[in-house]
C-alpha cells in the first residue's frame, strides 16, 4: 500500500538529540558585529578645527589632556562643551577642578585672528593657568625658516623679485 501509515515496533523508542542548535547564535553575534562596527566610529566625537602645521619636537602627552578650542567662528570650547566668552574661565576652572598646575593645550582654527588667540592665552595666564601648550599639527619645516633640502635635492636659486620691485 502506497503512502500507509507507518507502525513503530514497540522496542523502538524516539531518539532526543542533546546538541545545540548554533546558527541562531552566529546570526546574533555576526548582527552584533556589524552594529559595533558601523557605532565605533560615531561615539568619537571631536570638534572640527583646521590646524596650522608645526615642525617643533612633540611634547609626550598626558593621560587625559584638557584642550581649550578656539574655533573658526570664535567660540570656544572646553574639552567637548562649547561655552560662552564669559563662562569660559569658570568652566576650566570646574574641569581642572582648581589646579592651577594642570596643563592645558590651547588649539586654535588657521582662519582664528591672532589678537583673539592671544586674548584667551592672556585669560589663562590671569587666572594663573601659566601651563598652557599650543597645538599645532605636524609637518616638515619650510626651507625659509633653515631647514636643510631633503637629501638629494639641488639647492634652489632665491626667487626673482617681482617687476617694479627693485
């Protein structure tokens, strides 16, 4: 008979299988992966500021430095927190907690007016922050400050003056 019931034997006994079913776990990992993956790069936030170049030596830096930002609008920032001109020394202040002796690193936008960068330096300085550090971004000295051609380089011939100039 084509398609009948099946009838067990009475020494047959249904077979459990002990293992564990490991795909809907490697589903959830993989998923868990790719959420990291594409949130790591956001929870990095920074402000935007286009730095001058600098070819001095880098100073080790601490453990956790304080950055006072100058950006290109003028506002400043203390660490992450933007603040007001005239909330700015009571909030470094409060993330110093008080310690005139805690270094700070002043970065200011390529577009900020030096008389407002000097402004702030003389604000820290005012209120007794005389451990201020500029931060600049690293690059190789131009050759009108005395840095030696790179080897191998001929040595240049001054610029021409311009017409009319003698």
């Amino acid at each position: 008979m084509a398609g009948g019931i099946r009838e067990r034997a009475d020494d047959e006994e249904d077979v459990e299988v002990h293992e564990i079913n490991v795909t809907p776990f490697i589903d959830v990992i993989l998923v868990l992966l790719i959420v990291f993956m594409v949130a790591a790069p956001l929870s990095t936030v920074d402000i935007a500021v286009q730095l001058p170049a600098a070819s001095a030596k880098p100073q080790p830096r601490p453990e956790k430095p304080i950055y006072v930002t100058i950006k290109a609008n003028l506002e400043i920032a203390v660490g992450e927190d933007t603040v007001g001109k005239p909330m700015f020394l009571t909030t470094v202040a409060r993330v110093t907690e008080g310690n005139r002796d805690t270094r700070l690193f002043l970065r200011a936008d390529k577009s900020v007016p030096y008389g407002e960068l000097i402004a702030v330096l003389d604000q820290l300085r005012a209120a007794g922050y005389l451990k201020v550090g500029l931060v600049a971004l690293e690059a190789a000295r131009p050759a009108e400050f005395g840095a030696p051609p790179p080897s191998g380089a001929a040595p240049q011939a001054p610029a021409a003056s311009p017409p009319g100039n003698p």
